[in-house]
C-alpha cells in the first residue's frame, strides 16, 4: 500500500484597507498578502486567501478569476459564506505561473480588485511531477521489410 502524505495548506492574510484617493477624491484600497508571493512545491496543497483585521468588517470577496485559466492545475475557487475566505486546491503536477485575479465589493457597493501570483514548483521526483510528465511508449523496433 503506498502511504498517503499528509496534504498541504498555504494560508494567505489579506488586508484591505481603504483610503480617499488624492485626485479623484474616490475611496480605493490598499491591499496587501503574507505572505507577498506564493510558491507551491507540495502536490495537491490547499491554499486560502483569508480577509483579516484590520480589513473593515464590509469588505467581502465578489469572485476569483485566473490566467491563463485553471489548466487543470487549480480547482474551482470556493468563497465562504461569510465572503472572508477564498479556498481551491493547486494540483501541482507541473511547473508553471497562474495570476489570479481576486475581486472584491465593500458595504459601499464599491470594487477593486488585485493581482497576486500563484507559482507552480513541483518536486520533479513526487509521483504526481513524474506521472504528469510521463510519456507513452514508442516502440523502437525496426520496420519489417
């Protein structure tokens, strides 16, 4: 029987914090991630994006968007009921970058949205790196005449 690891978890704390722009007078928020970035080297981790103090109590997540789209690599985000926490899970089989978009509305109805960056790193030797890089047999055998 091959062992189950234990999954992975990357919590990311989010902080929105509002301010009245200078020129156009409009509120806009500064946003900021800890961690800033995220590097994903464990196979199938669960990551959340969570709202935390002091984020004002009315700003929620709207929606999640990701490019250049999920590419069977990250599951469909999920947002939490109370709108604070955004969970999806990154296969990490292969390496690559995504950009998410995450978009968010306050008591205010107003918008903004931000653009962290998620990087794929697997562990070349993890069964799942290997098993999404295998390639199908060829065979080598000459052409009969």
């Amino acid at each position: 029987m091959t062992p189950v690891t234990p999954t992975s978890f990357m919590n990311v704390l989010v902080t929105a914090l509002p301010y009245v722009d200078p020129v156009s007078k409009k509120t806009k928020y500064k946003t900021t991630f800890e961690p800033a970035a995220l590097k994903v080297t464990e196979a199938d981790t669960v990551i959340n994006y969570q709202l935390v103090s002091p984020t004002p109590a009315g700003v929620k997540f709207k929606s999640v968007t990701v490019k250049p789209g999920r590419e069977d690599q990250l599951s469909e985000p999920s947002i939490s009921e109370s709108g604070k926490l955004v969970t999806f899970s990154d296969a990490n089989t292969r390496a690559a970058n995504f950009n998410l978009t995450l978009h968010f509305i306050d008591s205010d109805k107003i918008e903004f949205n931000v653009d962290p960056e998620i990087a794929n790193e697997p562990d070349p030797a993890s069964p799942a790196a290997r098993e999404a890089y295998l390639m199908p047999e060829v065979a080598n055998e000459p052409d009969p005449a």
